[in-house]
C-alpha cells in the first residue's frame, strides 16, 4: 500500500539519505523514498509510523514524522532562529570586547560559554543522541569535537566563531530550502476545496471532490476554476499563467475550452465540466511535480554515495594528522590545532546540500512554465540530450484540420461548393468533414440538411441535395462512380475532398493540418542551440516534407509504423547521440517510452503521456526549447557546485594539515563555501530569462 509521509524538523540533506536508507531496510518495507525539498516521504508496504520515527530521530534527533492528512501548516521557524543568532552574537561580542578590557580568565570563559551555548546548544544535544544511538559520523559530531577541542586549546574566540557560522549556514539553508520546496509545492495551491454546483436547479456550495464529467460549475470573478470544462454562458478573461506560464490573459466566451487552475477575471462564467476534479490538469500537475522530487538523479546519488565514504575517511585522517607528528616533534596543541581545523574544513554539507537542491529548483522552475518533469532523472537525461525528435499531427502541427483551398471546375462558385459539401458532410464525424462544416459557420456560408446520406467508409459521403445526387469524398470513391477527375494539379497539400454532383465533378476542397504558431521559432532556436532536429511521422511523406521545409527540420520521414519510429530513434541515437521524441498520440507511446527523454503535451492521449517522462501543458512547441534550457542551467550549475566544492576543500584540507589555515579559515571554507553553492543552485528558480 502506498502511503504519503510528512518529515518535519528535518534540517540535514545527507542525514535525509540515511534515514531513507534505513527506513528501506525495515521488514515489511517494499521502497521508501524520502524527498528532502518537499519534506515529504513516499512508503510502500506496511510498517508502523512509530517504527519510522525511531528510525529518523535515531540518524536525526527532533525530526518527526506524520499522517499526510494531519499536517498542518507550519509556521516557518527562520525568525526563532534568527533571534537565536542575533542573542548568540550579541554575547560573543560582549565576550570579545569583554576579554580585552576586564583582566578576568573566569569571566571571558564565562561570557564565551554562554555565547557558545546559545549558539551550538543545538550542535551539542543532537551529538549526544546520536551518539546515544550509534550514529556517529555526521556534521553535528565534527563540530563538536572541533570546538570543544578549541575550548580545551584555549582558542575560545574560534570555537565560539565555528558554531556562529555553523547557524548562519543552517539558517542559510532552510530559507534556501523553504524557497525550493515552495516553487515545487506551488501546484497544490492550484486545487480548490469548493464549487458552486448545480444540484435540482440550483447552484449549491459543494466539495469540488462531487464534480464529475457533465456537472454544471458557476465561477465567480476572482475564483479559480476547479475543473476542466467548457463554457456554456458568459464571457470574461482568464488568467492562464498558473497553469502554462502564459503571463497574457486570455479572452474566453461561450463555447471555448476552459482548465482547472485557471483564474476568472471578470464576469461570471457556467461552466460544463468534461473531466472530475481529481481527473483534470489541476491534479495531473500536482502529481507529476510531488512525484518528481522522489526521482534522484546519478549525479545526486553519486554524491549521497560519496558522503557516506567521505566523513569516515576525513576524520581517520584528522586523528592520524594529530598523533603522528605530535609523536614526532612533541608540538602536541599545534597538531591538535592542526587536526580540529582539518574536521571543520572537512564537513560534506555544501556539496551534500547543493546539488540535490538544484534539481529540486530546476523542477520548481520548470513548473512555473507549464513543464512538469516526472523526476530528476528525467531533467538531468534533458541535459544531456543532443537531438531533438517530433511526431508531426498535434505537436509541430495543430492536429485540427482547416479548409486551406477550394477549387471549382463547373459553373458552382467557391462558397456554393462549400455549401453542398457540409450540407452532405454534416452527419459525418470524419476529421475533415467536421472541419469544413465548422469552416462554413464561421465564414456565414449558409447550408442545409441533405437528405438519404450514406457515409462511405474510407471513401466518403454520398446524399441528396435538392433532388441532386451528391458525392463528397476521395478519390477512390469518385473512380467507384466513374466520375472523371480533372487534369488540373492540385499543388496544394492536405487531404483531398472532391465535390461532384449528378456524376460530375464540380470542386475539390483542401482540407490541412495547419503548423502550430510558435513551431518555426522554436524549432530554429533548437538548431542555435547545436541540437539536430528531426520529424518522424504516420503522415504522407509529401506532406511532412512540407511541413518541415516550413519550420527548418533537419530531417523528415513518413509513413512509419510505432516500431518503425522507434527504429529511426535508435538510428539518430547512434549517429547525433542522446534523444528526445515529442508526441502525443497513442501511437506514439512506445517511441516515448524508448527516446533518452520522452515529452508529450497535456492535451494528448492518456497513454502518450504516461509513457512521457516530461509533459507540457502549454501545446507550443516552445516548451521544448524551455525545458532544454532549464535542463541545461541545472546540469551546468550541478557540476560547477561540485568542482567549486572539492577544489576549494581540498585546497583547504592541504593548507590545513600544512598548519596554513586557521580555524576561522576552515568556518568559511564549511559554511561560506555552502552559501555560495546554495545561491549558486537557486539560480535555477530565475525563469525570465528564459
């Protein structure tokens, strides 16, 4: 059974993996993923809450796990914090400034124990705990040995300034921390509680949990839409940017398509619901980003790993650098000094901290633009992507066909072809018969109902027409009738529709697959960016040729089976490197689900997009170039995070163990060097560049 934890006072990401860990190795336990940014954990199998809370505050003290259902918004605990610090260094100074004027060794000590106190009293009692339950080599035991060996060296003035830093860096990381998990929860804000809904001919404040597909919803101005829906009265302007990250509002009258999350700006609105609440994009986004932060990528895995070997080793290496050469040369304290220096220097929680916390905003960021990663895995595969793959029908194109050309070859003029056509075609719920009956309608070209209509599959319409024999439909069906076609080419491409009446040809209309608006942008932009582009599609090769000559595509092949694309895939992997496939028809689920990274848009299949390891609420195409560019950002600050890190300390550890670095160097080598790598990682959070 799965179960949604919620982790409180949880302050440490490496201590975070270890509670993970053991957490995994409980009987009864099938996987458990602790998410550090979102403080929540993800169990499946059966074990008890008192079990897992032993568990966590025997790597942990304080930290407390609970019920998803009984969490309740907790106050941010920055301010009790920052008055901790400023307490704490206003007794430091008292304790410096007292040093040098009153002549008392018991005072100073006094006045530096109590600001070290209020400081690292914190330090202190999770040292003991964890001692108490066997867990020794953490961040909380370096420092305690550190500055309470400094005590004993008489360097005061330093342990008391070790711990300073230690709480400017904690403090440091939870807003950084608060900052990310808020940018990845954002989406849960996005539901609502409660509707106004239709019930016996009123409208009732109901649980937005009672909509289903057909219920009736009044929104208000000011309120956000609970469910995907349509508009059946009024008019009024939305905010969409929730949702796509679409900073323009948009207009909406009776008739158009309406999402969950969506904000009514003015006016009211009735809207019919297509989709429950908990089956519209509302929920869709909450998911996938709740979801996301559970998958860790190599990168984050790789530095859990190192951790773990890492503080062991460092702290074998301070005890061997305080006894050696104290055997050797006597110089006890300055080896000791030397060794203490070491254990601050050493502390793993930048690099532990950092990199986790980038792709923890990388998936906040990506968020804010409508771009919903399933994982960190699936951001960091982005990164490393080389070519960029599309299906053509719904993803470069629009996949709703458009009347783009009429002909006419007798005495009918265009609009009179046009009007027998949808007079025939009206019944007929074929892609290109509805689109030129909604052609028509909008163009105010009158039509009426045709009588003895009898669809022809895969040919056409045939139907009478004003004591007319009418035939509408391709041209198998017009060889059927032996109707004879013109010799006149027909340049323009899309899906033929000939027109004859009484047996004889009168017109043909082109209905196409217009290319989506931004396609063309966004495609070149891909190209600027040194990636290869390709389309592989079901469609006439013809016709993709076209489209691809149109928005700059690099390469186009047509008339592919699934298995077929996923063989092209295979072939572009091994000539341009990794891959990502953008589509969203059923069709297209095994090419999702074989590409390096697979994106498909919201508004596509169910299949397309659980196969998809990225989705895209907005149906533009610039989301792909977005989401590259976010991938890129986090994979580049992940690494310079990472080479800043063990470059900086181990040029520090080497001047340590030379006795070249002071005590209050190795303070800023731990949490200077953290808020740099934490400042360096919320960069990511900047979307307006992109």
């Amino acid at each position: 059974m799965d179960k949604t934890y919620c982790v409180r006072n949880l302050d440490c990401a490496h201590c975070a993996g270890k509670i993970e860990e053991a957490i995994n190795k409980l009987d009864g336990v099938e996987s458990a993923v602790l998410i550090f940014a979102s403080g929540k954990l993800k169990l499946k199998g059966e074990v008890s809450i008192s079990q897992l809370n032993k568990i966590a505050n025997k790597i942990e003290a304080g930290v407390e796990i609970v019920h998803e259902e009984t969490e309740s918004e907790e106050k941010s605990s920055l301010k009790g914090e920052i008055a901790v610090l400023v307490s704490g260094i206003v007794v430091f100074v008292i304790a410096l400034l007292g040093g040098k004027l009153i002549d008392s060794v018991i005072i100073k000590i006094v006045l530096f124990d109590a600001a070290y106190l209020i400081l690292g009293h914190k330090i202190l009692i999770s040292t003991i705990k964890n001692i108490a339950s066997g867990n020794i080599f953490d961040e909380n035991f370096l420092m305690t040995i550190a500055t309470l060996g400094a005590f004993v060296l008489g360097e005061y003035s330093e342990a008391v300034g070790v711990v300073l830093f230690f709480k400017i860096g904690e403090i440091f990381e939870e807003y950084a921390v608060n900052k990310s998990r808020k940018a990845i929860t954002a989406a849960a804000g996005l539901r609502v509680d409660e509707v106004d809904l239709l019930k016996d001919g009123d409208f009732l404040r109901c649980s937005s949990d009672e909509i289903i597909a057909g219920s009736i919803i009044r929104v208000k101005a000011g309120e956000r839409i609970a469910a995907d829906g349509v508009i059946e009265e009024g008019e009024t302007r939305l905010d969409t940017s929730a949702v796509n990250g679409e900073p323009v509002p948009v207009s909406a009258k009776a008739g158009d398509s309406v999402m969950s999350g969506w904000i009514n700006l003015s006016g009211v609105i009735i809207v019919r619901a297509t989709a429950a609440a908990s089956e519209s994009t509302v929920s869709k986004i909450t998911d996938a980003v709740e979801n996301a932060v559970a998958s860790k990528p190599k990168i984050d895995r790789f530095i859990t790993r190192f951790a773990k070997v890492y503080t062991p080793v460092v702290i074998a290496i301070a005890v061997l650098t305080a006894v050696i050469p104290s055997l050797v040369t006597g110089e006890w304290d300055k080896w000791i000094y030397t060794a203490l220096t070491f254990l601050v220097i050493s502390c793993p929680c930048a690099l532990v901290l950092s990199v986790p916390l980038a792709y923890f905003s990388g998936i906040g960021a990506a968020s804010k633009l409508g771009i919903l990663f399933k994982g960190g895995t699936s951001l960091e595969a982005l990164g490393k992507v080389k070519a960029v793959v599309f299906d053509k029908t719904g993803t470069v194109t629009t996949g709703t066909f458009d009347v783009t050309e009429v002909y006419s070859y007798g005495e009918l003029m265009e609009s009179e072809i046009l009007s027998v056509c949808a007079s025939a075609e009206q019944a007929s719920s074929h892609p290109a018969a509805v689109s030129i009956v909604r052609y028509c309608e909008e163009q105010g070209i009158p039509y009426s109902e045709a009588e003895n209509i009898r669809e022809l599959s895969g040919r056409g319409i045939a139907a009478e027409y004003n004591g007319k024999s009418i035939l509408c439909g391709n041209r198998l069906l017009m060889k059927e009738n032996d109707i004879r076609l013109t010799d006149e080419e027909i340049t323009t491409t899309g899906t033929i529709v000939y027109v004859a009446v009484n047996g004889v040809l009168v017109g043909a209309i082109i209905v196409s697959d217009t290319i989506k608006e931004k396609s063309a942008s966004a495609i070149g932009q891909l190209k600027n960016m040194g990636l290869y582009t390709a389309m592989l599609t079901g469609d006439k090769t013809e016709n993709a040729r076209i489209v691809a000559d149109e928005t700059g595509i690099e390469y186009v092949k047509g008339e592919l089976l699934p298995d077929e694309k996923l063989a092209e895939i295979r072939k572009i992997r091994d000539k341009k490197g990794s891959v990502m496939f953008i589509g969203d028809g059923i069709n297209d689920g095994p090419v999702l689900a074989g590409a390096d990274v697979g994106a498909a848009m919201l508004s596509g299949s169910d299949l397309a997009i659980e196969a998809a390891d990225a989705i895209f609420i907005n149906k533009e195409l610039d989301s792909a170039v977005k989401a590259k560019k976010i991938a890129d950002r986090t994979l580049r600050i992940s690494w310079q995070n990472i080479v800043f890190a063990l470059a900086f300390k181990a040029a520090v550890l080497i001047l340590g163990i030379a006795g070249f670095a002071s005590m209050w160097f190795a303070v800023f080598a731990d949490s200077g060097v953290a808020m740099l790598l934490i400042l360096n990682s919320m960069r990511v959070l900047r979307t307006k560049k992109i």
